[in-house]
C-alpha cells in the first residue's frame, strides 16, 4: 500500500491543450492514446503482458481523486493498485479508484479481479464511457517505495456507467520507455 503524505503537493494535471513544458512526441504520443494500455502493451510485449497486484481494499481516497469523481473530500473509496509488466518486468504502475456507495450500487465486483486487468474489462463493457484524458508529473511519494523516482509522466481518466465513475491512473515507468525505444529500433531495421 502507498503511505500518503497529506503535505505532498496535489499534482498538476493537465489536458492536451493544456500543456506547457510538453514531454517528447513518443511520450505524448503514449500518453494522449485513447485505446486501452492493456492492449497496447500487450502487443509491445508480444503477448507478454501481466498484472501484479499490489493492494486492494477500501481507503480514504486523495483530495484529487475525490475532486475528478465530483465526492465529497476525505470520501471513502475502493483502491486498487498494481504493476503492469511486460515480460516480466515493471513497466506501469496503476491506481484506480472508485466511490464506495456508487460501486456498491453498480455490483461491479472490482475486489474479484485478481490478476485480471482492470483495463480489459473498462473497454470490453461498451456501457462505460471514458472521459478524457489528463497527465501531470506523478509526485515520487505516490508511488510504491521502489520505483518512487520524480518527474515520472502519469495519466487519469475517468471512466462512467451511470452513477459509478471508476478514475484510472497510469504511471508510466522508465522501463517501459526503454522497451518502447527498443521496439522502434527493431521496426526501423526491418525497413
């Protein structure tokens, strides 16, 4: 579980057009895509793609996460946090939150999920819809001890079914981008 610092700053998040000091095109490019992670990481990794859990449970939620789901602040939520991994390694890791009373409405069983990816089941229900897409500079303190490093891009969105919002956060770790470079390496020497 990630201990919170309530000094911590709430970070900055921003939309596209919304961008200053904005991150290099493949950043951005990764960032802004609007299909599901899941499967583009799942292609990245040549079906190589896994999900590690790493807490599940009910929690107070953060000031900004209560605000992009429209709750009260200190609102209690259901909290799920895992590593996405290609081959094996880290390469993102994942928070997704939503209201206690809105998903016990809903019946969405989020505490059944195990290793299954939250994504998957966000795209494949048609009844969600996502709202866009946001990204800022994850604060190090957010993220589990091992990989709490600054500057790391994140990404939110919300994603609704009726009354329950279900808001994603993406954190996107500098494995990934390694693996990412190394797939285009590999792209421009086939052509």
């Amino acid at each position: 579980m990630i201990q919170q610092n309530p000094a911590s700053p709430t970070p900055d998040w921003r939309l596209r057009d919304q961008m200053i000091d904005a991150p290099e095109p493949v950043v951005l490019e990764w960032l802004f895509h609007e299909d599901s992670l899941t499967r583009r990481l799942t292609r990245l990794s040549h079906d190589g793609f896994s999900v590690t859990p790493l807490f599940e449970g009910w929690q107070r939620l953060r000031s900004d996460e209560c605000l992009a789901l429209q709750l009260p602040e200190g609102s209690e939520g259901w909290v799920r946090e895992v590593y996405l991994l290609g081959y094996g390694e880290k390469w993102v890791f994942a928070r997704s939150v939503a209201a206690r009373a809105a998903l016990e409405q809903d019946g969405l069983h989020m505490d059944e999920l195990g290793t299954r990816s939250l994504g998957e089941l966000l795209f494949s229900d048609r009844a969600f819809a996502r709202g866009p897409l946001q990204i800022c500079q994850y604060p190090a303190q957010w993220l589990p001890q091992a990989d709490a490093t600054q500057g790391l891009w994140g990404r939110r969105s919300c994603f609704t079914r009726g009354a329950l919002g279900i808001l994603v956060a993406e954190v996107f770790l500098p494995t990934v981008w390694r693996a990412i470079d190394q797939a285009a390496d590999i792209s421009k020497e086939r052509h």
